[in-house]
C-alpha cells in the first residue's frame, strides 16, 4: 500500500459546493467594509416561527433530551402522516416515516439502501449537487441527464427510457428543483412512475420546496402515481417552508417493508436525529404556525413575482417562470462565456452574490447563474440595481 495514500479514491470524484465558496468570498467583502446583497444562498431569511422556538424551551426546561428511536419520536411521525392527509389528501401510515438527521441524511440512507458499487441513478442535469455526491460516496454511478425548458428543466419518462441501462438501479427527481424552481407536471408524475416501475427501478421524489409552490396547490407525488405509491421513497424537510435550517431535521416516506432496513442503516450512521430538534417540529403542525409559514410562501412568491421580470428586463433569459421553491436559474450567456466568472465580476464589482451554474451540472453550466431570493424585498430591489449598473458599465 502506498504510505502517501490518505484519502479514499472517490474523494476525487466529489467537488467544492461552489455557492459556500461564493458566500466564503462575500462574506471576506464585509469584512473588508464592502456591503453585499446576499442572493446566493438557498436559506431562507425568516426566523423559526416562535411556536417551534417556545416547544423547544419547553422540551429544554424539562431536561429529557435523551436518544430517541433512530425512526424519530413517535408522535412526531404520526404529526407528519397526519399532515400529509389534512395538506395533500394522502392517507400515509406513520410507519412509513422515518424522521431523519436532515434531508441530506434521508437521501443518503435510500441511497445507501438501493444503491450498490457502479449500479447508477439518474437524475436531471441541472439539478442539486449534493445529490449527486451522495450517490457517489456510496461508490455508485450518478448519471445526469440534459435538461431544458422544453420539459420543464425536469426529467421526462422518454428521458429516462433513453438514459436506462442494466446498471440502472433508480431514479432522483426534485420537484421542485433546486436550482430551477420548477415542477413535474401530474400527469408526467405518474408516467415517470409507470415507466421506472416497468423498467425495474426504484423512483425517489424529493419535495423538499413542496410547501413553497405558487401558482396551483401542491400536490405530492404520493398521491400522483396511483398504484405506484406504496413502492415510492418521497424525501422531505423541515429546513425550507418550516424555516428550521439550522435545527437539521428532514423525513423519508418509505415503502412498508424497508423501513426497518433504514432503521438499521441510521442506527449506524447517526443512532437517531437530534431530540430537542424533533420536540421543537411538533409545533410545526400547530394551526398557528401553519397560518405564519402561509405568510411568509406569499413572500416569498411576491419576491418571485418581482424578481423574474426584473431580470428579464436586464436582459437575463428565463425561458420557465419558477413555480416553487424560491430560486431562478438564468442564462447569462448575452454577458458572459464563463458564468463562474461573471459570478465572481459581479460579486467584486457590484457586490451582489449569486452562484454559478457550475455547482448544479454540466449541461450549459457555464451559461447559467442562479439568484435565491430568499432576501426582504428592498434588498432585492438593491441587488438589481446593483446589477443594473454593473452591466450598463461593462
């Protein structure tokens, strides 16, 4: 063995989340004396709603934050199946959640449990980086799949037919994506479904920005799919619509009958999600932070509202108007060849921090950026005209 050898091979293989390396560099600005407008970050600027605050000094104050079953609190998968029936008309068994360490942990235990040494999993190219970084420390093959604004920036079942070979295991779909903001049509849902199923593979759905959807009530991919959703693995958070980043806490919906084979995969890697955390989501569901979390979507989606004409004022293309979540994904090519530095261009000159394409692929990756506006809206309206005069001065 070579004695210089310290770092497992696919370690080569998983790159920088550039957009913490673009806040890194912005956050070096402010300390320098310089202001930012922060529109690279996807974390949303709301505080945890006070209710979840007050639950979790009450679970605090009352001193048993101890191990809970690596499945999570019971009444708190029985607070999510509920929800899934009053929210989405799904009737879902609380044995089918399993409350995790984040959705980063959710993705990675059903990556863990489908995905063997070179079997692949298809996703969409643009979509999440981590996604496909969680398939390959597994030492499994994520293949990313070209997208556009013909079906949506999203993955189509004739995609999928044509991307499928015998090391096809499964396929990850976002809905909404991260970075495009956009969503799944129903009726393409449900032939994606058909067709993985027909094909032998497994469909995981991540919904993590489904509470953040604008123009139509959201509609899970759990009740989508019909007859397919007792072998469908749905991932989703806290972090986004709850506004609970920091206190790391997500859920898997499983089939039945690998619920236990999960358990046994966080019993190992993380024993169970964090006790005041879970306390503190029981409030989540409560009627008045539900009437609060409402609120703020019609904030977010007012900044959406004022932010997607903005730029194509500036000149930005946006073929698809963002249906949820709360990003944009804009080609920048009429100003730039090279959207990592275009990106940095603007960050030095202008002080408006957004990410490059890079980070979410490499289908025109380099034609893109991505803006998060998950700021108030006078700060939006202070980073295009940021922009505005950056680009009229190039």
């Amino acid at each position: 063995m070579d004695p210089n050898k310290v770092t497992a091979a696919r370690v080569a293989g998983i790159e920088p989340f550039h957009v913490m390396e673009v806040q890194t560099a912005a956050r070096a600005l402010e300390a320098a004396g310089r202001t930012v407008v922060h529109m690279e970050i996807g974390e949303p600027d709301f505080p945890t709603p006070p209710q979840v605050l007050a639950a979790a000094e009450r679970a605090l104050a009352g001193g048993r934050i101890y191990y809970t079953s690596a499945l999570g609190l019971p009444e708190l998968r029985e607070a999510i199946a509920r929800h899934y029936a009053e929210r989405f008309g799904i009737a879902i068994a609380p044995e089918r959640v399993i409350v995790t360490a984040g959705s980063s942990a959710g993705l990675l235990l059903v990556m863990a449990l489908l995905v063997d040494r070179d079997e692949q999993i298809l996703l969409s190219d643009p979509g999440y980086p981590c996604n496909r970084h969680f398939v390959r420390v597994l030492e499994g093959d994520p293949v990313g799949i070209p997208v556009g604004p013909e079906t949506n920036y999203q993955l189509s079942a004739e995609l999928i037919e044509r991307a499928w070979s015998p090391r096809t295991r499964g396929v990850l779909i976002a809905s909404p994506s991260n970075p495009t903001g956009t969503q799944v049509p129903p009726k393409e849902m449900r032939d994606i479904a058909a067709t993985v199923a027909r094909l032998g593979g497994r469909l995981i759905v991540d919904e993590i920005y489904l509470g953040l959807s604008y123009d139509a009530k959201p509609q899970s991919a759990l009740k989508l799919v019909g007859e397919h959703a007792d072998d469908l693995f749905v991932i989703s958070s806290f972090s986004k619509y709850f506004n609970m980043t920091g206190w790391r806490l997500g859920w898997v919906i499983a089939p039945e009958r690998q619920v236990r084979d999960l358990e046994k995969i966080a019993q190992n890697l993380y024993i169970s999600p964090a006790t005041v955390s879970q306390r503190a989501a029981l409030a989540c569901f409560e009627p008045e932070t539900l009437a609060l979390l409402e609120e703020r979507r019609r904030a977010f989606r007012d900044r959406r509202d004022y932010l997607v004409p903005a730029l194509r004022e500036l000149g930005f293309g946006i073929p698809v108007m963002p249906t949820g979540g709360f990003f944009v994904y804009a080609d920048s090519s009429r100003f730039a060849a090279d959207s990592q530095a275009f990106c940095r261009d603007v960050l030095e000159a202008a002080g408006v921090a957004i990410t490059p394409g890079i980070d979410f692929g490499r289908h025109r990756a380099a034609a893109h950026v991505r803006f998060a506006y998950t700021i108030e809206m006078a700060k939006l309206e202070d980073g295009v005209d940021r922009l505005r005069r950056f680009l009229r001065n190039r």
